[in-house]
C-alpha cells in the first residue's frame, strides 16, 4: 500500500514525522492507517502488550493473537535486580505515603520541595561519594538529560556526542550547536574536539555509561583524557549501569574507576532502584544553576512521596550486594548459552544481551516465534537501530531462575532452527 509516496511494507514511525502536503491531523489519521496495516500484518502484535501483574521474571501479558493472558518469561524489564518487588523497598514506599501523601503539589521552585526530596538528593550525592548540593532530582531519567542540556548549552556552546546516545541527550541539544561522532571512535572523537577548541565557549562531550541497544560499554578513560586534553568537559548518562556494574555498584563510570573525575553523571531511578526518576550528579554551582533554570525544576512538579522508597533501594545496594552477584551470574549463564548457538550477541558487557539478526522483517518474524513459546522480547529495528541492525533485545533480571533462563535459550534455539539467524 502507498501513499504519500509512502510504502507501509517498508516504512517506519520516523518516515511520519513530517509529510509535505497535509497537517498534524491529517498525518495523524494516515499514521493509523499504517499502524492498523502493521496490526493486520502482524507486525505490531508485540508493541503497548498490557501485562496483568507488575514486573518479574515472568509476566502475565494480554495475548496479541486471542486476548487470553499468557504466562511467559520477560525479558524486557530493566528492573535489573527486581526492587519494583522487593519487600523493603515497597514497605518504605508505603510508610512514605501515609507520611507525605501522594503528591508534591506544585514544581519544586515554588513549594513543591519536600524533605523527602531533600533526603533524596543528599542520598545521591553520598551514593556517589560526593558532598551535599551536588545531585539534583528530576521527574525522569528523559528530563535529567534534556532539561539539563536545555539550561546549560546555549548557541556560543557545543555538544560532542556518541551516535549511541539517547534519544533524551538529542532532545536536550536542540539550542545548542552538536556534532556526532562515530560510536566510541576516538579517532573522530579527538578530530571534532581539536575543531571545536577555540570555535565554541563550552564543550561538553556526551557519553552514555552502558549503550542501551548494545550493552557495550563507553571507551570511557580514553574519552576522559581527550576531553581533558582540548579543555572540554565530560557528562556520562549511566542509565543502565548505575546500581548494576562496578564493585559497589556505582555503574559503569565505577568500572574505570572515574566516578571523581567525571563533570556530570546523569541516571535514572526506573531501572535498578526500581521507581521512576532522573537526577543529575555535578558540582554544587552547576546543580544549583540547574534549579533555578531548568525548565523541568521551575514549571513542573517532581516526584511523588513514593520517590522516598529510592532511598531505602539505594541503601540495598550496599545492604544487599547478592542481588548483583545472582544478576552477574545469570548475565554469564544466559550469554554463554547463546554464544553456544552461535547467535550474534555484540560485544555486551551489561544486563542489556542483544541478539543482532539484521533484517527487520526477520526480526519480527523472530519476535513473534518467541512470545508464541512463551518469551516476551522486544524486536528493536529502525529507528531505534540503523536499518540493517535490527535485533531481538533482551534484559536480564536478578531473579531469573535457571529454568526460566533455560526456557528462553531453548526458544532462540527454536528459533534459530527456524529462521537460521546464528552467525
Ligand atoms: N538514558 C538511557 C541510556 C536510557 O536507556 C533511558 C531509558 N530508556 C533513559 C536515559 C531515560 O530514562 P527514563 O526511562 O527514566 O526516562
């Protein structure tokens, strides 16, 4: 089917962010159409799938083929060590709500700074070693990046990303000037600083901790003495690595051993501690500019009481490091067994194990072989990934049994005799 000039067979969201010729309207009811034609193709059973009870190793989803629930093992969570479920942390939640009530009631600029917050943000700064007034809550992990980058990189100021990023760093240079260099390249990376050293005020390299669609990890010592070199500055958005990796736990930039010599850290709280949030780690002067202009902190309110539970998750990082411990194991177990196959799983040094098939269609098709088995994956292709990059992502959990981890291998495997995706 085309229209448009588009062909549903081979388009995809992005293709539907702009077409000449018709408004937001009508572009929104062309955009159904093409989803109502993914749906009849079975191409987007796999997508808003509801689930009937909260995370887990397992979850219960609303079938996309006849409606009924199915039991099956997720691998599509990134509450890494399943504190959404954890006892202590959802009785501290609890007790923080009869305490505080359900709310914040306005942004925290003008009265919506609660104590709870305060406890939060001195939480953070001592999580990662740091004196008070050095870390900075925002609703999520998305706004961390962007409303921070919107306050702090004007038009005289560039960003100098990783291409693998996320989409929240790209929304938060909008204002500013950004060059993007090739994924942990140095080469490119050292190029585009020596260009921007006496061309801009401030320049800021961006790296993520852990790359989200690969699991691998920054380059993160040699971009932290380049940025030095040409008098740039570093920010890492350790996403998925904060709570997970390092000896204590302190995420990706604990691995290199950096975490006193990084410029910004940025993180969220939806993924090891199990809630929802962002925060921002840097110094007392750049937090406190944040709070007073950053968009996120002056017109919208932040986190709820709930948010208080974080601090009882962050004490378990230390209280409780067996939950990383089983979470390594797994992550060693389930890549093992799929190296065994000969899938092709990158060079992931994380929970986030991708399995890189290539085409998109195939990746569907493999997608929904999975969930049929009983294993909920999510099928990532353009634009999440380049076209030709596309892959059943999963993310494993520290309370996956071996029998669920062993269910899942057995359905690649299924899969793989099936659609021969190994390498
Ligand atoms: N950074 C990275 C690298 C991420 O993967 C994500 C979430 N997918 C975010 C930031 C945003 O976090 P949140 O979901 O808390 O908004």
């Amino acid at each position: 089917m085309t229209k448009h000039n588009i062909n549903f067979a081979k388009a995809t969201f992005k293709d539907f962010e702009n077409i000449s010729g018709i408004d937001a309207f009508e572009r929104a009811a062309f955009f159904q159409e093409f989803t109502d034609y993914m749906k009849d193709n079975e191409q987007m059973n796999f997508r808003f799938l509801t689930t009937k009870k909260g995370n887990g190793p397992e979850m219960w989803v609303t079938s996309p083929f006849n409606d009924e629930p199915i039991k099956c093992v997720s691998l599509v969570s990134n509450d890494y060590l399943n504190f959404t479920q954890h006892p202590k942390v959802k009785q501290a939640t609890v007790e923080a709500i009869e305490k505080y009530g359900t709310g914040a009631g306005a942004s925290p600029l003008i009265g919506g700074h609660h104590e709870y917050h305060e406890m939060l943000q001195k939480k953070i700064s001592s999580f990662f070693n740091r004196p008070p007034e050095t870390a900075l809550v925002f609703t999520t992990g998305y706004t961390a990046n962007s409303a921070t980058l919107l306050a702090l990189l004007k038009k005289d100021d560039i960003a100098i990303v990783d291409m693998a990023v996320h989409a929240s760093v790209y929304e938060g240079c909008k204002d500013t000037n950004i060059k993007i260099f090739l994924h942990n390249d140095l080469d490119v990376l050292e190029r585009a600083l020596k260009e921007a050293q006496s061309k801009y005020q401030t320049k800021l390299v961006i790296i993520d901790g852990v790359y989200s669609q690969d699991g691998d990890l920054a380059k993160m010592r040699e971009i932290l003495a380049l940025t030095k070199q040409y008098g740039a500055y570093l920010m890492v958005d350790d996403a998925h690595g904060i709570g997970v990796l390092g000896k204590t736990g302190r995420g990706a930039i604990e691995v290199f051993d950096l975490l006193d010599q990084v410029d910004i850290i940025t993180g969220t709280l939806s993924k090891a501690f199990g809630h929802i949030g962002g925060f921002v780690v840097a110094s007392p002067e750049i937090i406190n500019f944040l709070k007073f202009q950053s968009r996120q902190q002056v017109f919208s309110s932040t986190s709820t009481p709930a948010a208080a539970g974080l601090i009882k998750a962050m004490d378990l990082i230390d209280e409780e490091p067996e939950w990383r411990e089983k979470l390594l194991h797994n992550v060693i177990y389930f890549k093992k067994g799929l190296t065994d196959m000969k899938l092709n799983i990158g060079h992931t040094e994380s929970a986030i194990i991708p399995v890189k098939i290539g085409d998109a269609h195939k990746t569907g098709h493999a997608g929904r072989l999975l969930l049929l088995a009983g294993v909920y994956a999510n099928t990532i292709v353009y634009p999440g990934v380049a076209r030709k990059n596309a892959r059943i992502r999963t993310s494993l959990m520290a309370t996956h049994t071996k029998e669920q981890l062993d269910l899942a291998l057995n359905a690649f495997d299924y899969v793989n005799q099936k659609l021969h995706i190994s390498l």
